[in-house]
C-alpha cells in the first residue's frame, strides 16, 4: 500500500476522527460515530485511504454496461 493521501488531509482526518471518537465515548449510544471516528484516525495515522478504489471500481461498473 503506497501513501494516496497527503498530509494535510492526513491531519484534518485525524482530528476530524478524534473529535468523532470523544463524542461518541460522551454519549454511549453514538457506535456509529465511535467506528467511523477510529476508521478516520486509522486513515490518518497509515496515510492510506479505501475510498478512491472503491469509487473506481463502481465507475468500472458502470462503463461495462
């Protein structure tokens, strides 16, 4: 896996996950807040994001029909 986000986003999703992960361990109920929380920190800390494959391969999807 080589870097494909650079390191201002890096930082922004970090604190952007870390805000997320303080809210939902305040308010109990919020798992969905505390798991994308940990995916954005996770993301910030190997620099690797999963989403620009995923939207290829749904764009590769739709240039085959």
């Amino acid at each position: 896996m080589t870097c494909n986000i650079d390191n201002t986003d890096r930082i922004n999703r970090g604190i952007i996950g870390a805000v997320l992960v303080i809210s939902a361990v305040f308010n109990f109920s919020q798992l969905f807040y505390l798991i994308i929380g940990l995916v954005m920190m996770v993301q910030a800390m190997i620099g690797w994001c999963s989403i620009p494959y995923v939207l290829d391969s749904f764009k590769s999807k739709k240039r085959k029909k």
